[in-house]
C-alpha cells in the first residue's frame, strides 16, 4: 500500500482505504445481500471518513499516515462493514456471525495500533484522536443495533461521548485535559465487551439486559466524574485569574 505524497498533494493513504472500504462493501453485498440503504450507509461512512481523514493529515502536516494510523484505518474500514449491516438489519435479516466477526476483529484490534505507534515511535495527536472516534463510533453503531431489542435507551451506551462533545461546545470547560486514569479504560473497554456479548445473543435475555444496565452505569459514573473534575479544575482556574487580576506582580526596580 502506497502512503507517501508529496509536499503539495494530499496524501494517498485515506483514497487507497476508500477502495478497500468499498471493496469490503461490495463483498458484503454480494454474499450477505446487503439493502440500498445498508450500502449507501456504508458507502456515506466510508466517504466521510475518508474526507475527515485527509483534512486531519493535512492540518497535521503529515505525508504518510505512518503504520499505526494504517491499523486504526484498518480498524475504521471494518466499521464500515458493521454499519452497512446495522442498517441492513433494521429491515432484512442478517448474518449475525458476520457481524459479530467483523466487529469482532475491529473490537479485537483496539489497543495494537497504540502499541505499532510506541513501538515505531510514532505516536501523535492525531492518531490518538483517530483511534478513539473509531472506537466511539462503533460503539455507537452497536448500541443501535442492541437497542432494537432492548429498547432504544441502549443508544446512550453510544451517545455519550457525543453528547460530552456537543456540551463542550456551550461549555469549554470541558474540553480541558482530563488526567489519566485506568478505571477509564476499564469502562470502554466494558462498553465493547457488553456489546459483542449482545450482538452474538451469547448470553440470556435477562442477563443481556443486566449487562447493559451496568455498562451504563459504569458509563455514567465515568463521564460523571470526569465532568465534575473538569468543572472543579475550572472553578479553581477562575479563582487563580481572579487573584492575579486583583493583585498583579510588582515591577522590579533595578537596583
């Protein structure tokens, strides 16, 4: 797979990924039947992705996408697929195990690109922002999937990170930086977990429904948290810029 271009070009790589998006597209439809609507899902994700994909390397200046945004890439192709068939099901019959093992396989993959990036030493800003959409938008596509058997509330299992986004907006407080913790991840991680374990029906319905009540919950009490830990740190902020407007540093006179 060619990724280099040139200094006055746009990369390749997101142009290379969209064949490869339709390709994946066009197998599903041929094998799995995929509905016009499930494969103009597909074909709208692909493009969009491939659109957001080429601007971030742009601003980015980056002229290669470097071997661990070739796995996230990987991973948002396969995405591609789970969507297209998402929408398929919502009025045809579908492969459960092909989507279970697409989703799968994208789920599965989450994490290797982040040690491709450390290992190669090629970790960026970009790369870190790629691999979460992805994530969050897969989870969103699955919660949508779950929710036509469990109810629609199962959406928010997916629109969370959504919703954080759009507050940022009216807020910007929210768009500091939130400190490390490994219980985050802990709780994403459990959002795919309990959402794989739904789409392959592994486990009873009331169990399903029990597992998704606690993803949500763990969810909650994550964005929670981190929401009031943004809120402290701006209030504390404030009352900095407050002081020092109120007592600015005395000029040194020189002796």
């Amino acid at each position: 797979m060619t990724l280099a271009a040139t200094p006055s070009a746009p990369p390749r790589g997101p142009m290379t990924g969209l064949a490869a998006q339709l390709l994946l597209l066009a197998a599903l439809a041929v094998t799995l039947g995929l509905t016009p609507a499930g494969l103009a899902a597909g074909v709208i994700y692909g493009l969009v992705l491939c659109i957001l994909l080429a601007a971030g390397l742009s601003r980015a200046g980056m002229v290669r996408m470097g071997p661990a945004n070739v796995v996230t890439f990987s991973r948002a192709i396969l995405v591609g697929g789970v969507t297209a068939l998402v929408v398929t099901s919502f009025s045809h019959p579908i492969s459960i195990p092909a989507l279970v093992a697409i989703a799968g396989v994208a789920l599965a993959l989450d994490g290797v690109d982040g040690q491709v990036a450390r290992r190669t030493g090629n970790t960026t800003v970009l790369g870190a922002r790629f691999d979460m959409e992805i994530d969050a938008f897969l989870i969103l596509v699955l919660s949508v999937y779950a929710g036509d058997r469990f109810g629609w509330w199962t959406v928010a299992l997916g629109a969370y990170r959504y919703v954080f986004v759009a507050a940022s907006w009216a807020a910007p407080w929210l768009n500091a930086a939130l400190p490390h913790r490994f219980s985050r991840k802990v709780v994403a991680a459990l959002q795919g977990i309990v959402l794989a374990l739904v789409t392959a029906n592994l486990l009873p319905h009331y169990l399903a429904f029990a597992a998704l009540v606690a993803a949500l919950a763990s969810l909650t009490w994550s964005f929670g948290r981190d929401t009031l830990w943004l809120y402290r740190a701006s209030r504390v902020r404030a009352a900095a810029r407050e002081r020092w407007s109120a007592t600015p540093p005395q000029p040194v006179l020189a002796a």
